[in-house]
C-alpha cells in the first residue's frame, strides 16, 4: 500500500449536493471542502450512507469522488465508499478510486469483500460495519482476523455500531494493529474511551468545533468538558432524528449554514418550508444558530 497513514480526529461523512431536480451538483463541493478544511477535518468519507450512496449511479459515485479530491487539494484525506450489491460495481469503483490517486477506501456490508479489496490493492481498505442498516452483523474481530489472511490491504473497520465490547475487541487485535474508525456521533466520548482516536461521522459537516473541543479535552483528560461536548452533540442528534435522521435532518442543517446541498433523492421526502422554519426554531433553542 502506498503512502498509508493512520487517521487521527475528525472525519467528516459528506452529504451529496443535489439541485431541485434531485441531480447531483458538483459545483457546491469547492464550497465544501472549503468549509471541511477550515473546520480542521482529518478528513472526508465520500459517497457513504449519509452520502446517499444507493441512490446514486455508478457515474455519479465517481464524479463525485473526483471532485472531492479535487476541491479537497490535499488539505485532508478523501475515503470513497465503494459498497454496492453489484460485485462488479463495487470492483469499479474500488478500481476507480485507486486510478484517481485517493488516499483510502471502505465497503458496507453485504457484499463479496475479497474481490473488492483486491480491485484497489494499493489503497487501504476499511470493513465499513453498520448492521442498523445492512442487517448483516458478524463479529467484527473475527472478520479482520480472517479478511487480513486474504485482504492484505485491510487495514481496519469504521465502527458504526454500539457493541462497545465488540469495538474494544477490536482496537486490541494484535497489539492494535487494526485502526478502528468511531462511527456514533452521539456516543463518541465511549469510543474515546476504549482508545479509539478517530471518528466518522455526519454532524461532524454542521457542529465541528463541539467534536474537535471532546477530542481536545478527553486528550487532556478533562473529562468533564468531554462530557459538557458530548452532550451538546446528542442534542443535535436528537433535532435531526425529530426531522428524518442523519441523512435527511442534516442535509437542512446544511442548507441553513449555506452549503446548498439541495434536497434528500426520493423516496426520501423533501424538506417544505413550514418544516424548514420548524428547524430553525428547534436549533435556535439549543444556541446553534445564535
């Protein structure tokens, strides 16, 4: 694998611009990776779940990485989520991903992982684990233990389940040899906690500061400002949940700060306007948009 670095901090899971017709509009994303940037993100997780990723087109999902990494200019890592239910178009895009020269890649279960991680052997491949939404839930530990024996450019897992035990589990294999990406915005502080020193996650986009102020006092072992961060987070969470979860309350909150990220693609309902000022309103009694 070349020029392979562990990830450390704040990793954002991008939502994917969409104009009113619900086609993807790439002029947004310089804006966006400006804004990333700024925030001082470790860096992006493209095309992933909150990215939208199974309404897209294989075309899409490729444009949209090559903008990424072009607007991203090397200020931070880009990690392209290649998962598909086609075999052969996850390996497309795992090809595709290591011929633009980006830095990492990841696949959601269920798929055929062999022929994926072997379609980009160059490039570091994360086991993408979020039973929630795939229904598949193995052991975690078991499947990198295995998957390295013919994956050998596995290098880890996003973690985006709350079996802490399991995620522990992982982050002592082999000496800590697997990097385990902390995957529940909501419960960050717990995976701090079991030495995990990343995460991906959505709100990540809209509320950097209050992430990257825990990942600075839990460092300092200043848990009780940990704690305070943590909980300004779980407000935010429990806002986008009231207005259709991460994917679809987020994306608003995008468009609110001015990253015109357009609409959710049906069949997720669009926003209208009394529920856009209903948002407004929720996030204003929280300080987030004072």
């Amino acid at each position: 694998m070349k020029h392979y670095q562990r990830l450390e901090g704040m990793v954002a899971a991008t939502f994917t611009p969409m104009d009113a017709r619900g086609d993807i509009n790439l002029s947004v994303i310089d804006k966006y990776a400006d804004l990333m940037a700024e925030s001082g993100m470790a860096g992006v997780f493209v095309c992933g779940t909150t990215g939208e990723s199974h309404s897209l087109t294989t075309g899409e999902r490729k444009a949209i990485l090559a903008q990424w990494i072009k607007s991203a200019r090397k200020r931070f890592k880009v990690i392209a989520h290649v998962g598909s239910n086609c075999q052969l178009e996850a390996m497309e895009l795992a090809r595709h991903a290591q011929e633009v020269e980006h830095d990492v890649f990841a696949a959601m279960a269920p798929f055929f992982f062999t022929p994926i991680a072997q379609s980009a052997p160059d490039l570091p491949f994360y086991y993408y684990n979020m039973p929630s939404m795939t229904g598949v839930s193995l052991s975690v530990p078991s499947f990198l233990i295995e998957g390295k024996k013919t994956m050998p450019n596995l290098v880890g897992t996003k973690f985006t389940h709350n079996n802490l035990m399991e995620m522990g589990e992982c982050l002592e294999l082999n000496n800590g040899e697997f990097e385990v990406l902390h995957g529940y915005d909501e419960i960050l502080i717990a995976g701090l906690a079991l030495g995990a020193v990343a995460g991906v996650g959505s709100t990540y986009n809209y509320l950097p500061a209050v992430y990257q102020n825990l990942f600075d006092a839990f460092k300092k072992g200043d848990i009780c400002t940990a704690r305070r961060m943590q909980q300004k987070s779980i407000e935010i969470v429990k806002i986008i949940i009231k207005y259709g979860g991460g994917v679809r309350g987020g994306k608003a909150i995008m468009n609110l700060i001015g990253v015109d990220c357009g609409r959710c693609r049906l069949p997720v309902t669009p926003f209208g306007d009394d529920e856009y000022s209903s948002l407004k309103r929720d996030l204003e009694k929280i300080g987030f948009l004072n």
